[in-house]
C-alpha cells in the first residue's frame, strides 16, 4: 500500500518561502510510470494542482504558479518537496501530496497539512 505524508512548517511570513516535504512509503518513487504531485485547498476554493515531479526527475508546474514553484526530489529517503516563493495570504491553504497517473487521476493522497501565511 502507498503512502504519503506532509511535512513542514504550518506558518510562514509573507515574501518568505513556503517548503513542504511528502515522505512515500510502500513505492518507490524513481521505479514506475507516475507522478508525484502537490495540491492545494485555498479557504474558499477548490482544488488547485500545483505541480508534480515525474518518476523520471522532470518538473511540471501550474501556469499561474511556476514562477514562484520549485519541486525536488531526494531519492535516496524516497520524499520529495515543494517550495513556493515570495508568498502571500493568497498561498493560505491546506497542501496535499499525492500519487498522479498520466491520465489525470490521484489514488492516493497524504491527509494535508494546513500553511498559513502570515506575519
């Protein structure tokens, strides 16, 4: 079975950098054909995909995010990150990791950690 957890802090000051880590256990995430992807839930909003690492390394980020987005990976503890620049309140939401497939769809998940921006 696959599992996901979030890391990181749960409060970060505006124009300071958000960072997050996903731990994965129960799959390598270097060895198949997914996707590793962070997502979030703004208050009042719905999901809003952020981007992903592929199995292979290669980054994929929101059009209206990838400047301020970077996603890593650190295969030898099987996690990767997420760090989100120059944040706002805007960036307030609750982050989640998951497993995506090329078709689109995400069969597991981490139960999210909420981040607040705030000074």
């Amino acid at each position: 079975q696959v599992q996901l957890q979030e890391s990181g802090p749960g409060l970060v000051k505006p124009s300071q950098t958000l960072s997050l880590t996903c731990t994965v256990s129960g799959g390598s995430i270097t060895t198949n054909s997914y996707y590793w992807a962070w997502i979030r839930q703004p208050p009042g909003r719905g999901m809003e995909w952020v981007g992903a690492i592929t199995y292979a390394g290669s980054t994929v980020y929101s059009p209206s995010l990838k400047s301020r987005t970077s996603i890593s990976r650190d295969t030898s503890k099987n996690q990767f990150s997420l760090q989100l620049r120059d944040v706002t309140p805007e960036d307030t939401a609750v982050y989640h990791c998951a497993r995506g497939t090329v078709t689109g769809e995400y069969t597991y998940w981490g139960q999210g950690t909420q981040v607040t921006v705030s000074s």
